[in-house]
C-alpha cells in the first residue's frame, strides 16, 4: 500500500524527467506495477486463465520505449510471501476472492460493467503471470531479476550498490527503504518526476529540515505501513510532527503512553521489526549468486531473523535462490515452472520489435497525489552434466556437497524427470 499521503506532500521537491533525461543509465523497474497496470485492459482473462497477452504487451512496449530513449532496464519483480506482510496479504487475498465471486454473479446477470470493474479488483498477479513475461523478456535479452521476497529491498539494493542509477515505481515504500533516486509517474510517452533524497530538506509542505533518514523511516512507520498498522487517528503530518519534536520512535511511544493514548503491548516490538525489515529484509546479490541482507546486520542483533525472509530450505538455499532470481522457479512453491507453460497460447511466440516512439501529444504538466549485468545468463551455455539413476529418477550428486545432495534426494524422488534435470542445471550453474 505504500505510505499513505507521502508523495503528495513531496511534490515540492518533484523535478519533470523523461526517459531521454537517462540516456547511457541502468533503471531497475517495479515490475508488477507495470504488470498490475497491463492487467486492467485483461483482468478477466487473467482472473479465468484465458489465453491473453495484453499485459505482456503492455510491459514490453514500456521497455522498448525506455531501450528507444538509450536506457537499459533491468525488470525486478517480486518474489516469496515476506512473513512481516502475512497480514496486509491475507487481506488482500480475501478482497480479490470477495471481488472475483461479485464480478461472476455480475456477469451471470448480464452486467458487464460492473463485472468488468469486478474483475480489475479480481485480478492477481501471479507467479506465473510474472513467468509469461520472463519469456519474453529472454527473447528481447533484457535483463530481469526476481528478488526472494520484495521487489522494493531488492531494487534499493542494486541502487545502493550501484548495479542501477536510478528506479521507477509508483510506490512510496522506496523512500523510507532510503532509496536515493526514484522516477514516478512515467507514462507511455516517457514523462515522469523524480525524487532525489537529497533535495528532501527543501521540502515545503512538510519541513524536513534536521531530519535523517532514520527519522524519515520512523515517521514513515509510525504512519502506516505494509509491515505495521498506525496507531488510531496517527495519520502522516501527525507522525511527522511527533518525529520532528521527539527525534526517535522510542520517545513518541513513551510520550503517547504518558498522554493515556493507548497503545497496544506487542506495538513497539512491531516498530522494532519494522524498522528491521526495511533496513535488513534478504535480497538477492547477482554477484555472490547468493542471498544477503539489504544491509549489514548488527553483531549484538538476536539470531532469529527468519521475519526478514527465511532462506528457502536451509541447506539447499544457494541452489534455490539462484533458481528463483532467474525466474526458473517459482517463489511461493520453490518448485520449477512446468516448461510447457511457455508456449501454451498465453503468451504469443512472436518477438516484440522495438518501436520508433514519436509521441504527438506531450503532457503540458504532471500531477502527484554498464552497469553490471544482473541475472540473465546465456541461453547457449553449456553446463557439466552428472546423472545417477535412482528408482527410475535422474538425480545429482556427484559435484554437490553432501548436505545438499541429502536434502536434494529427498525432494526430488517425488519430482518428474524434466524437473530434476532442471535442477541440475541450476546446481551447475
């Protein structure tokens, strides 16, 4: 959800950009916001899992107008359920359920607009869907990354690390992860705004002045967000405001409590977690094929971190997150996608040309409310193959250490023999 009101109060700072403003740069891309818009001209082909492409139409025209203008998008897209956002998820899972049974009775009545209407809400952005658009990603040779949980910390990270100059979103959430650089709004014809963290003290709708990025992210939290509701009647300029006089979260809370506003007993716990994740959550690092902390964590910190993002299965996570990251494997189930899925009609085996984008209407104003390349290995790599028969399965074992090559057993005996080999080749890879 973002942080609510933020970007509105930010609109002073806000400087018009076009995608030809970044010419010879790297942007990591909001993936599935690009997918969540694509979907609304398909929502109830993809709520019934018809045969549609307009979704993918829709990305690839934007990456072939950013490629148009010089710059090299790197699409990140989301990954894994993060347990901090157990909550938000279930909500929203719950609402899209409620939605697509209100758009079915709709259309079973001949009401075809509020079906329509319906289905937008409906829709979901799956794995797979997001898979659909890696095809054609790979056949275009533009580069993607699928982040083990939040495309939000794993787009700071390769900011912060210099794999990218800038990111485009339209959510709020990368101002407090203390993103430095981010593009709003782009439209079709490339114009949007951007926000640079260092000009936020010459905000005027709210004064920042004195104001650290800790404090921005304590303010931001203690506002709402996806991983810790607000406290009742606490709104953004409340939360502001208490931040600015108190400096630290700890004094607000100890402040609210002597003032009888009641506060639950787990929230500064909540907080803590919060400010954790935003700082700390797991992201994937394209150089060590590995998953890291967004940041360093703190010697004296508690082990138990697993609120960040568990690894996946322990003692294979290498193997796993790798396959994650190339979009080989699907973040929720940790299993391979079914290779059948990539030409079964939902997604047109025709390359996507890039364009001449000669836009005839330019927006007069706008209104708020190499680089390293990441992932995509070649296709014609070889890879060392080792195959050991073992009850009629191909299994891997002869290069793996053996806690993988334990654990891996176990898994794979129950998986087809397309699946195993795809496995290997990731070990391998």
């Amino acid at each position: 959800m973002g942080i609510q009101g933020l970007l509105p109060q930010l609109k002073s700072i806000m400087v018009p950009v076009h995608a030809k403003d970044l010419a010879g740069q790297s942007v990591a891309v909001d993936t599935y916001s690009w997918l969540h818009k694509g979907a609304l001209s398909c929502s109830r082909e993809i709520c019934k899992g018809l045969p549609t492409s307009r979704h993918i139409d829709y990305c690839m025209y934007r990456v072939n107008l950013l490629r148009h203008f010089g710059v090299k998008p790197i699409l990140v897209f989301d990954g894994g359920l993060l347990p901090m956002k157990i909550e938000q998820e279930t909500k929203r899972s719950r609402a899209r359920k409620e939605n697509l049974e209100r758009a079915l009775e709709h259309e079973f009545a001949g009401n075809s607009a509020a079906a329509y209407e319906s289905y937008q809400k409906a829709v979901d952005i799956s794995p797979s869907v997001a898979y659909e658009l890696i095809q054609a990603l790979k056949e275009e040779n533009v580069d993607y990354v699928v982040a083990p949980y939040e495309a939000d910390a794993q787009m700071t990270f390769l900011a912060i690390h210099n794999f990218v100059d800038a990111v485009i979103t339209e959510d709020s959430d990368l101002i407090p992860f203390g993103c430095s650089r981010i593009i709003y709004k782009m439209d079709k014809f490339g114009q949007g705004v951007e926000f640079r963290d260092s000009l936020i003290s010459q905000n005027k709708d709210l004064n920042f002045s004195g104001f650290t990025k800790q404090m921005v992210l304590e303010m931001c939290i203690l506002s709402g967000c996806d991983y810790l509701q607000s406290l009742p009647g606490m709104g953004l300029k409340r939360a502001h405001a208490l931040i600015q006089k108190f400096k630290s979260y700890d004094k607000v809370i100890k402040h609210l409590r002597y003032s009888a506003i009641s506060v639950p007993p787990l929230y500064e716990e909540g907080f803590k977690k919060a400010i954790l994740t935003f700082r700390h959550q797991r992201v994937y690092d394209p150089e060590t094929e590995d998953i890291v902390h967004l940041s360093d964590i703190p010697q004296d910190l508690d082990r138990n971190l697993d609120f960040l993002g568990p690894y996946p299965l322990y003692h294979v996570h290498t193997v796993v997150a790798k396959g994650i990251a190339n979009g080989y494997i699907d973040p929720f189930t940790r299993l391979p996608f079914e290779g059948e899925s990539i030409h079964d009609g939902s997604v047109q085996n025709k390359p996507y040309l890039l364009k001449e984008f000669k836009p005839t209407h330019e927006r007069k104003s706008l209104h708020l409310p190499a680089q390293k390349n990441v992932i995509n290995e070649s296709a014609d790599k070889s890879f060392p193959t080792v195959e050991v028969a073992c009850q009629g399965r191909v299994i891997f074992c002869h290069e793996l250490i053996p806690a993988i090559a334990y654990n891996a057993i176990a898994l794979i005996c129950s998986l087809s023999q397309e699946t195993v080999q795809l496995l290997a080749i990731l070990c391998f890879n």
